[in-house]
C-alpha cells in the first residue's frame, strides 16, 4: 500500500542534495547549516529518496538540539519516516525519540510544546503514544492558549485511534470539564470539536446548557455549532424545530462567514417559506454589504439554486437582487440580471423595467467603464421583458432610440432588433417609432444597424406622410447625386482618398461572414466597425450623410438595401399618392440614386468594384420601377412582413417549448404514501401541538413535496451497464473490466481485477499511462490477489481541456514458482469528447462574432450514404450532442441545399461552433462541407474526428 502523506512541500529536482553533504552538515556544530540538511533530507524523503543510516546520524547530532527551527523539522522528518516494519511491529530504535518527545511536552517554551503536541496528533502508532499521555493532558492547563489548543487536538487524535478508548478512557469528561472553564475562541472551538466528534451527546448538552450565551460565542465555535446542528438534524429528524430557532438566533450574529453558513444550513434542512424567505433576504444583505466581487458571485450562485427550487419566494427579492447591478463588475451585473429576468412577473415588471431604464440612461456618462457592454446587457434584459410583457415596451422603446447612433455595435444592434420586434408586436406603438426612427436615422454610424433600420422604414412606412418622410430622410443621408464626378476619375487614386469619410475602422479588405442561414458571403469589414461621427454638427444637412459615408467606403451591400427599401417606399407611394406626378418623381429620383450607386461599384474611384449580389439586386429594383406586376407588387409590400411574422411566431414557439423542457416534472410513484395538511385529524395536532409554525411550514412543504414526487430518485442503474468496457480477454489469467464515470474535471476508472488461476498472483500492479490532456493523480499499488478472488482498484485522472484522450496500460504480477514478472497488456480506453459537451444556445449575432473571432477551425468533407439532408442533419446532431440553433422553419422544403449552425458549450467553458453546408448532387449523393470553429486547437480536431466516424460509421 502506499504511504499516507500528512506534508506536502515543493521540491525542485534540478539540483538533488548529495547524501554525503547532508550527513557532514547534520554532524557539524554550524546551527544554520544543520537546519539546512534538515530541510533537504526532509524533501528528499518526501520525494520518495533514501539515505541509508540518516536516522542514526539524526538521534546521534541533531536530536540534542536546543534550537527550535531544527526540533520543529526533527519532527517533520519523524512525521515522514516508516516506523513500523513490514508486520506492523514498531521499530526498536523509534523507542529513542519517546524520551525527546517527553522532554518537548514539559519544556519551558510555549512553542516547542505545541508543535510537538501537533506532531502527535499524525502518529498513529499506540506504543510512542502510551508514555506520553501523562505529559499531554498536563498540557491542558498550561498557561499558553497555543499549548492548549493543540493539547486538545492531540487528545482527540490519541481518544480517535482504535485503541484510544483504552489510552484515555475519560477523554469525553476531561475535555467537557476543560470546555467550562476555557476562555480563549480557538481552544474553546477545539474543545467543542472534540466533543462533536467523539461525544456528540455531551456536545449537545452543553449546547442547550449555554443556548442563551451563543451569540457571545466566537466565529469559530459558531462555524462548528453549525456543522453540529446539520448532523444532528439529519439524524434525527424530529428535533429539528428547536435547532432551526438556534440557527435564526446565529443568523444576526456580527461574523459574515457564520450568517452565510446559517443561510446556507436553513435551506438544506428546511422547505419551509420562513426559512427560504429568511436565507433568502440573508443572501441580499450579504450581496450589498461585501464588497468583494469573488463573495458576489457565490452569493449569486447559492440565490440562483434558490430561484431553481422556490421560484414563488424569490420571487418578491428580485428588486434586492437587481441592486448588484451598481457593482462596477460585469460579472456580477451579467449574474444579477440572468437570475432577475426569470423572476419577472406581471406584478413586477413595471418595476423591473424602470429601473432597467434608469441605469440605461445612466450608461451615457463618460465616467464608467465597459459603458458599451453593460448597455448591451440592459438592452436584452429589456428586450426579453417587452417580449413576455408588451404592455411595457412603450415606456422603454423612445428611450431606447437614442442609442441607435451607438458607437458599440453590438449594442446598436440590440437596440434596432428590439425596434423591429416591437413595431411588429405592439401595432399601437407603429406611428410613434417610425417618426422618432425618421428623426434619429442620421445618427446611426454603423451599417448593420443601418441595413435593418432601412427595412424598417420600407416595411412600416404606410401613410402618404410617413412615406414620403421616409424617402426625404433616405436622400438627405444619401446627399447630393452625382456620388463623384468624372473629373476625380482621371486623377488616379488622389482623389478617392479625399472623398472616403474619415472612419474609425474601416478597412478596404474584404472577408467571407457566416449570414444567418449558415451561408458565405463577401462584404467589407466597415460593417464590423462603427464610424466616427462627422466632425460638423449632427443632423446638419451640411455634414456628410451617413449612408454616403458607408456607400464610400466601399459597402454595396448597404446600397443593395438602400435600393430595396426605396423600392418599397415608391410601390407603396402608389397606392396612397393620389397625384401620379409625384408618384413618377418619387420613382425618377429613386431610380437615379439606383443607377449613380450602380455607377460608382463600376467606377476605379473605389478599390474594390460592387460585388454581383448587390449587383444583380439593385437591377432588380430599377426593372421592378420599370415595369411592376401585381404579384410581384404582393412579394414585396406584403410577403417579406408575412415572412418576419412566421419567424417571430417560430421563435416564440420554440422558447415556449425550451421553456418546458427545461420545467422539472416530478411523478409521484403509485404506491406512495399523501399524506394531507388539511386532512389530519385533530389528534394530530393534540400529539404535535407543542412544534412550532416554523416545524408545521416544513411538514406541509414535506408533503407536497412527497405527492409531486420530489423525493423520488432516478435509478440508472440500467445505464451503468453501457459504461463498462472490458480490458482483457476472457482466456487471460487475469480478467478486468473498467467502470468510467466522467465527472466535470476528473476521471475515475472503477477497475474489477479477477484471479483466473490457481495461483496467489503476488505484487499485482495495474499500471496505466494516458495520451492527450489527462493526467494520473495517484502511483500504482502492489496488491496480493487469492487464488479465483477478486480486487477492486480505484484510479483518478485528471482532465485539463475538452480534448479526445486515450488510457493505456497492463497489469504486472508475480507468482510463487515463476521468477520473472507476468504483464497482460489491457485494451485502450477512449475518453470520448461527447462526455465533456452539451448543447447551448447563444444568440445569432454572439454566433457571428464569435465565428470571426474564433481563429481554430477543421474543414470536414462531407462523405455517407444519407440521400436526405434533414436526415444527415439530425444524424449530426445526435452524433456531435450539439444544437441546432438554424429554426426548423428555416430547414422546411426541398430545395437539394441546406445549411445549418450548431452550438455546444463544454464543462471547462469552451464554445464549439459547427456550420452545416450541404448539397445534393444530381445523382442523389450528398456534397459539401461540415466546418468547426473554436478558441482552442483540442476541440476543433477532437469535433472533427468524431464527426469523420460518426458519419463514416452511418454510410
């Protein structure tokens, strides 16, 4: 077996101490040298290296010792070394240090005493304790609170051992009599241990003894009263009334760490509303009052386990919780605001969303940090209340607006989905959000957000009024045709510089994006990037209009939507301009802006030339100006909105579908015992009239709790079958099979090892080595197996990163009447990477920025027998333990192409992303590519393999 370790020391191996070295300096009279050894020869043992006849040279030179340093390391080598031999008997010579021990227990310094006190509280062995317990309980009165607080501990590992009953019989009553009489906090905490430990009556009589004194008793003692009450109430369930109201007495002592203890021990023994609403409240305190973000963070934590299993209480906190928005930590304003949005009720929303409001205005000072992000952040959160609650989105959406001309994009981007879904939600709210849109549409600096402002404007634009504001704003941000005239043509590349806008981050190159389908295409990376404002003046018609500054720059597939929205806008000025001169102006001008955009893509000003899609779309709405037929006029004004309508109402279906899912359902089993609150009879409350309200809460919450069958527990004992692998064969003399259970950052490997022989197999070793990120924790042991017996033997490997990783190695034995050493070879075990990966679901601008940043990416051809794409899909699927985030609207129909995105998170937080692009070929086969993304190279390739088999394995 291998040895016990109670000392754990960094040793560097670079430069090993030469034996010789060691035992010159222990012999010598220099006191600095001699501790030096000692420290080296105390590594060295740890490290596993001996030095023959060290021990000697130790009770010869250095146990005579008078310095503290070298008695103190005497006593970490004599913690290290074996002293028993291989029966179990003790060793003659440690018979020696006993007396150097006695002499340490009575010496005059306090600290030598206690060190030596602590020594021997890791000895297990009887015969050096036995003479000197005399010397230890003396130490119990000593002068020093040092000397008794380690007495106490040297007691309770002496009363501990298995012959400790005998070696100190009254322990129990020695350590209650020194318990009364204590006064320092750490002595009394040990003393009360003690009792905890190896009395636990005696602990519970001084307990209720001095129950009026508790909050006089110091953290320590307290911490240890809590691990007492939670034992006992385990137990013995009936008393636990009386502990809870000492629990509620503890919960307003001064000491933090014993409130959060006491919070914490309410909700594991109780369900009762009291007690939840008492550590609940305990919780909000402690988040406002502590200023350390890392206690922040836990306190949200346990609150998010509350909000899991007491929804309706926690409820009625959310406004406490939301106050740890004024922490200057995103973090903790992230946790605060997940763990608020799923409290919202009707009752509380409008308070919600007001202060939601306030602390959004509050994010255009220029004083805080990370302003862009947390606005982010405040944007969803209203978002995701307007979309539960549309009765709340019109005290939010004006104010909201103004943040449209954002110079953070992302949070710009937030603000302008929120617009489209409400204008689309709230009819009401239609008139009032086009106008204020019309008025602040030249803010707006970046073109994603001006690409979905547009089709706002084209789609919602229904009065002659608002149309015709529409088509007057789009101009004034075009500007003045011609874009550039023929002179700057001929004067070679001076001239374009001079006409680009002066952008924070536009650059001329170009780079494929992922759009929402999962598709490619081109567009320049001035869409990634917010422009600096115009050095004039805001919204004065003499500055640079926005969408000319993006057009410049080399952004032909904003134009491609410019075209489309003033398609949209003429088509519909049709049916409410009754005047047909108008109409035919709005229609020449509109078409002029179409052909000067066309124009500049061809011309050599810009270093890139318009690309064919943008190309191909803008013709199409000069042809659709030219020439407009009634169906063509119903795909534009009415079925682009139908479309809009369809994905809003498929996105609220599956929310609404994840949000049941994610409900735990409980089912009580048949036979099952309800028993009724209301329904029992007066001679119960005659027997239980004496508990409290407090106790009577929690047999109610018990009970229902036992009719919805939350009490039940899954057995998957079923499942474990699936997890053994069996590692040699059935004719090896020895036979073993592994049980794998992953958890989150470890491994552990249940290994059956069955003597199939004769034989006693001797010095059996399972020795295992590992490949990729996984780590062995422990050393292998020698076991001795019977002939037909079995052993279990446990092994622990730790895992660093989401990587595919493989476990070798053989078993080693010896028998009687064979000298050499007998090694079976084991088969390899597979961690497989599906064990550390789950399905997520993320946003699909978080899905994009995410895809650009990500530089690790495994290219995938796509090769099987599959004809039907949504079938290979779902087989990739359920192969990879990813999800879907491409809506099943979106997959419908036959059209021989499909692309999909996938997501999964895993347990160490990594991102994989998964894109999906195949084509059916003409003779039924199917082509294409399946990419992963992702921050590290492990996952991206660990992904890939299992992919390749996965669907080499279905073909």
């Amino acid at each position: 077996m291998e040895k016990t370790c109670t000392l754990l020391v960094h040793f560097d191996k670079g430069t090993p101490a030469l034996a010789n070295e060691i035992k010159e300096a222990l012999e010598g009279n220099d006191v600095p040298a001699k501790v030096e050894a000692m420290r080296k020869a105390v590594m060295l043992s740890l490290n596993g290296e001996t030095i023959p006849q060290l021990f000697i040279t130790i009770i010869r030179y250095v146990l005579p010792s008078e310095d503290h340093t070298i008695q103190k390391l005497l006593l970490l080598y004599m913690e290290m070394i074996d002293k028993t031999d291989s029966q179990g008997k003790l060793l003659p010579e440690m018979i020696l240090i006993c007396q150097n021990l006695r002499n340490n227990l009575q010496h005059a310094n306090e600290y030598l005493r206690g060190v030596t006190l602590r020594f021997l509280c890791r000895l297990n062995e009887s015969e050096i304790i036995e003479p000197l317990i005399p010397s230890v309980l003396s130490n119990l009165e000593h002068r020093h609170p040092f000397v008794r607080r380690n007495a106490i501990l040297a007691v309770m590992s002496i009363y501990k051992l298995p012959q400790g009953e005998q070696l100190l019989g009254d322990a129990p009553e020695t350590i209650e009599k020194v318990l009364s009489t204590e006064q320092d906090p750490s002595a009394k905490r040990n003393a009360f241990l003690m009792l905890f430990t190896c009395a636990q009556e005696r602990a519970i009589t001084y307990l209720f003894t001095n129950v009026d004194r508790i909050l006089d008793w110091g953290e320590q003692l307290q911490m240890v009263l809590l691990e007492l009450i939670k034992k006992v109430c385990r137990t013995n369930k009936h008393e636990k009334g009386k502990y809870m109201k000492i629990i509620f007495s503890l919960i307003d002592a001064p000491s933090t760490a014993v409130i959060y203890e006491c919070a914490g021990t309410l909700v594991s023994l109780s369900s009762a509303p009291t007690a939840i609403k008492k550590a609940a409240n305990t919780y909000c305190n402690l988040l406002q009052s502590q200023s350390d973000n890392n206690v922040k963070l836990i306190v949200l934590d346990r609150l998010q386990e509350l909000k899991s299993s007491h929804k309706e209480i926690m409820v009625d906190m959310i406004m406490d919780i939301l106050r740890a928005l004024a922490s200057p930590n995103p973090d903790v304003k992230r946790k605060s605001l997940d763990i608020a949005l799923e409290l919202i009720t009707p009752r509380n929303v409008d308070e919600v969303v007001l202060m939601l409001k306030k602390e959004v205005v509050k994010t255009q000072s220029a004083d805080l940090e990370k302003n862009g992000e947390y606005r982010q952040m405040l944007v969803q959160a209203i978002h995701t209340c307007a979309m539960k609650f549309p009765e709340v989105a019109s005290t939010v959406v004006h104010v909201l607006m103004d943040f449209l001309g954002d110079t953070n994009v992302a949070s710009a981007m937030d603000v302008v989905v929120f617009v489209r879904e409400i204008i689309e939600t709230n009819p009401k709210l239609r008139v009032s959000i086009i106008t204020r849109l019309l008025d602040t549409f030249y803010q707006i600096r970046a073109a994603r957000v001006c690409s979905c402002a547009l089709w706002i404007i084209g789609e919602y634009c229904l009065s002659l009024s608002e149309v015709e504001s529409g088509i007057a704003t789009i101009k004034q941000c075009l500007g003045d045709l011609p874009f550039y005239t023929p002179s700057e043509e001929g004067e070679g590349q001076e001239a374009p510089k001079a006409n680009m806008p002066a952008s924070a981050g536009t650059v001329s190159s170009r780079r494929p994006v992922v759009l929402a389908d999962g598709t490619y295409a081109t567009q320049s990376a001035a869409l990634e990037t917010a422009m600096s404002p115009p050095t004039l003046v805001q919204g004065s018609l003499a500055s640079q209009g926005n969408l000319r500054s993006l057009l410049l720059s080399g952004d032909f597939f904003l134009g491609a939507v410019v075209a489309c929205t003033l398609t949209k806008l003429v088509l519909r000025l049709e049916e409410v301009q009754p005047s047909r001169v108008e109409v035919n102006k709005a229609a020449t001008q509109a078409l002029l802006y179409m052909v000067s955009m066309i124009q500049l893509g061809q011309s050599p000003v810009l270093p890139h030339p318009i690309d064919n899609d943008a190309y191909d779309r803008i013709v199409l709405c000069i042809r659709l100006l030219f020439n407009t037929g009634n169906a063509a006029r119903k795909i534009w004004l009415h079925s682009c909105r139908e479309s809009f309508v369809n994905m809003l109402a498929d996105k609220q279906f599956r929310e609404t579908v994840e949000r049941k899912a994610k409900a735990q359902i409980s089912h009580a089993q048949p036979d099952d015992l309800i028993d009724f609150y209301h329904l029992k009879s007066r001679k119960f409350f005659l027997l239980f009239k004496g508990m409290s309200q407090l106790e009577l809460e929690d047999e109610v919450q018990d009970d229902l709790k036992r009719a919805t069958g939350a009490f039940t527990k899954d057995n998957d004992d079923a499942n474990k079958l699936n997890r053994i692998l069996q590692l040699t064969g059935f004719s090896d003399p020895v036979y073993a099979e592994a049980y794998v259970t992953v958890h989150h950052y470890d491994i552990v490997l249940d290994v059956t090892v069955i003597n199939r022989t004769k034989e006693t197999l001797q010095n059996l070793c399972l020795e295992l080595a590992t490949m990729g990120d996984l780590k062995l924790v422990e050393r292998p042991q020698n076991y001795t197996l019977a002939p037909e017996s079995s052993k279990q033997i446990k092994a622990n490997i730790k895992v660093s990163s989401t990587e595919t990783g493989v476990i070798f190695g053989n078993i080693v034995y010896e028998t009687s009447n064979v000298l050499e050493r007998n090694v079976v070879v084991l088969n390899d075990i597979h961690i497989d990477i599906m064990d550390y990966i789950s399905p997520a679901s993320c946003t699909d601008v978080a899905f994009r920025t995410m895809w650009a940043e990500f530089e690790w990416e495994n290219k995938v051809a796509v090769n099987t027998v599959i004809q039907s794409e949504k079938e290979f899909l779902d087989h990739i699927i359920k192969s990879t333990n990813m999800k879907c985030l491409t809506p099943p609207s979106a997959l419908e129909g036959e059209c021989g192409f499909l692309a999909a995105n996938l997501y999964a998170k895993s347990v160490f937080g990594e991102d994989a992303l998964v894109n999906v692009s195949i084509e059916k070929q003409s003779d039924g086969k199917l082509s294409g590519y399946i990419r992963i993304r992702s921050k590290t190279q492990g996952i991206a390739l660990s992904l890939g393999d299992k992919i390749t088999l996965k669907q080499k394995g279905a073909a």
